[in-house]
C-alpha cells in the first residue's frame, strides 16, 4: 500500500511538473518554431507518450484480474475487509492519474500543432477525424519517425505527428513550409513495410491529395524533392485503404471551400472574457472556489481540485448562486475537465497551454489541480442577438442573422466555433452581436 501511494503521488508532481514544462515551452515557441525545435519537442513527446501507453496497457491486462487476484492473495489477512474498498480505490485512482498523464501530453501535442498551423481554426478543423488509438509500434512508427528526421533535417519544412495530438486525425503527417506564406497544410498518409532488424530495408509509402497546379502542388513538389521521393501520378501505386484517401480529399476541398470564403469574422477573442477567467482561477487558485457573471447568461467559475471529477457539491453550490443573481433555470456548463475527455472539441478551442492567463494557472489546469466551469443559457446567442434587435435563426448548418431589411449569415464551419468552442475561446456573445 506505501508503494502504491508512493506511485500516486509520484504521479501528481510528474503530472503537474509535465503541465509547467509544456506550458513554458510552448511560449518559447510561439515567438517563432523552427524545425530543429519542433523535432526536440515531439521527440520528448514521443519518448513520454510511448511509456505512458506501455504502462496504461501493462495496468489495463492486470486489471482484469485485479479484484481475484487481491483476494487470493490477502482475503485471509484479518485487516482485509476493511482496507479492500480503499486499496481498490487507491488503484483506480493511480490508473485515472496516468490516464490524465496521457491526456496531458496529447494536449501538449494539440499545442503546438495549433502553434504551427498558425493557431487557426479554419485551418485546423478540416483535419481534424476522430484519433483515439495509442502510437503506433513497429514498421509504422520506424518509418514516421524517419520521414519527420529527414524532412526537418532538410530545414524548410515543419511537421507534425499527427499521432502526439487530438486534432490532426487525417493522415499520419503534417506538413508544412517554414516559410510564413504558405496556404494550407499537406496531410500524408504514410505506410511502412519491412523488418525490424539490424541492416534491413523500410520501404515507405506516402500518399497525399494536391490540386495539379499551385501553392499545394508546389509544397509538395519540394517535399518530394527534399527527401529524394520519385512524385507520382495521380492513384499510382498507392497502398493507403480508400476511406483514407477520401478523407484526404475531403480536407484538401474543405481547405480550398474555406480559402476561397476568407472568412474572419471570428478570428478576434475578447480580452475582457479572457481577463475574467483569469481573475476567477485565481481566486479558485487561493481560496478554493470562485465564481462570477461575465456577462448576461454567461458566467466562469473555478474549483481547485486534485479529483477525478468536478466537486458536485462545489458546482451546485456555485450554479444555485448564480441564480440567485439572476440566472434563469435552465443552464449549462462545460468544464475544463470536458476538454479533456472529449476530443471532438479539440478544434475549436485553444489548447489550454496557449491561453491568455498566467502561466501556474494554466498549468494548475492542464495537470486538472484547477477546475474552471463555463455556465451559460443554451439560448445564449439568440438573446445576445436580440439584446441589439438582430435575430437569429438556424437554417440546416448555418445560422441566419436578420434585422430589419439588413441579413447576414454565419457558416457551419463559424456555427460549430460559436456553438462548441466560444466557452473557452475567448469569444463573446456580447461583443459579436454588437459587431452584427
């Protein structure tokens, strides 16, 4: 049992030790990413999530067992009835702790992406495809990890594993220039046939989707022309599955789509949302718990916490506060704690490590010390709109804006940013109606 506690709190430090370093580093990067550094990060990366899996997969083949195995061993010690639901408990715990360990460092690598595709979401969201799976072993990652060396090697590209993040779930990299003027990324699939042993041969697959002519046409010529790749012609040779290629063809159509509308209306946050977030965590940070109406039908609260879950008790007290201020019946919350377990809202808000707050803060949240709660109505945007005489009214994917003869419309790609992700983007109901 001291051993296992020890493990536990082993965990915690490394846990917040790996949020601070992420954070710091990521704010080194963000002045400007070379290759050479992008490399030296997912290469720790890397090395800490291969561990982190093999150890989770190691617990998940035991725990199986575990209940059996404890009581064969220890159901005749006299102290076991009594000691059996906390040591169970202890064990879960430590699981969930490497859990949170491996979503630290996959939010770690959902941070520099977004860093590297320019913090946009525009960019980002049509690579975005469920990726849930662990890294890959073997031939697969061998030939990845070769292709990433020999492409940041050459100095003009940057690219991304696609594995280390949540975001980037169309092909296995992602590539692009080291030159500011680039339009849009390059997704590769890529597949590793070959031994794994000393002196053999890895033959190496790539497959992408480019237009026959332009900026993609180009990236990719140079790519292919860096690491000594024969191009070849369209669906020549190629080894990827179908869906895969389809994908890839989505993405390469969603970016044109989204390049041709330009659209950027929702490309600046709102410092005063960012400002009261920050004022709220610190209080939580000090005191415990904090809560305030940022403004109407949105509210920030924060809990510190070392759980698993947001303190219950804490977060009713906190939504019965605030409608005693006025808040209708009826509200909603999303936590922090929610983009961690839910990877489909990944892309459309900015990794925690790249927030506009403190930095102990964002670490307190990363490694969940700090919980912080967004509380809003769901109707929040159409009073917001209606707060200025503007209505708002959803139309398949998109929403329709309309006051007096004067309409406007929001796209499903601005509907999914301002649905999803303003909670925690900075976005301000407010403020948006106001610029309509």
């Amino acid at each position: 049992m001291k051993a296992l506690q020890a493990e536990i709190s082993r965990l915690q430090a490394d846990n917040l030790r790996t949020s601070e370093l992420t954070v710091t580093v990521v704010d080194q990067l963000r002045s400007g990413v070379t290759s050479r550094q992008l490399q030296n990060f997912q290469d720790g990366l890397r090395m800490d999530l291969l561990w982190t899996e093999s150890r989770i997969r190691a617990l998940k083949e035991r725990r199986k067992s575990r209940s059996q195995r404890l009581k064969s061993r220890f159901a005749h010690r006299e102290w076991w009835p009594e000691c059996a639901p906390r040591i169970l408990q202890s064990l879960k715990e430590r699981d969930l702790l490497l859990e949170r360990r491996r979503s630290i460092l996959r939010q770690a690598g959902d941070a520099i992406a977004f860093v590297v595709l320019r913090e946009d979401v525009e960019v980002i969201v049509p690579l975005y495809a469920t990726r849930s799976h662990f890294l890959p072993s073997g031939t697969g990652l061998l030939g990845q990890v070769h292709i990433v060396n020999a492409a940041h090697a050459s100095g003009e590209f940057l690219v991304l594993e696609n594995d280390l993040t949540r975001l980037l779930g169309i092909g296995d990299i992602t590539v692009v220039g080291t030159e500011a003027n680039w339009q849009r990324p390059l997704p590769f699939e890529l597949k590793s046939a070959g031994m794994m042993a000393v002196g053999a041969q890895l033959e190496i697959d790539l497959v992408t989707v480019v237009p026959e002519s332009g900026p993609a046409y180009d990236l990719y010529r140079r790519f292919c022309r860096a690491l000594n790749l024969q191009p070849r012609d369209p669906g020549q040779g190629s080894k990827a599955p179908p869906h895969q290629l389809t994908d890839l063809k989505t993405a390469a159509d969603s970016h044109q789509a989204i390049l041709a509308r330009m659209a950027t209306r929702l490309r600046k946050p709102s410092s005063t949302l960012w400002s009261e977030l920050q004022t709220i965590a610190r209080r939580a940070l000090d005191d415990g718990s904090a809560f305030a109406i940022a403004e109407p039908n949105v509210a920030y609260a924060a809990v510190r916490a070392r759980q698993s879950d947001t303190p219950t008790e804490a977060l009713q007290k906190i939504v019965e506060g605030l409608t005693a201020s006025g808040f209708k019946p009826g509200l909603r919350h999303i936590t922090t704690l929610d983009l961690e377990r839910h990877d489909e809202l990944a892309p459309f808000s900015p990794p925690v490590a790249l927030w506009p707050i403190g930095q102990d803060l964002r670490s307190a949240i990363l490694a969940a010390e700090l919980v912080v709660i967004c509380i809003f109505h769901p109707e929040v945007w159409q009073r917001a709109m209606a707060a200025e005489g503007v209505t708002l009214e959803s139309d398949g994917d998109e929403w329709v804006m309309s006051a007096g003869s004067s309409s406007g419309r929001f796209a499903k790609l601005e509907v999914a940013m301002l649905s999803l992700g303003f909670a925690f983007s900075g976005v301000s109901p407010r403020e948006m109606a106001k610029m309509v």
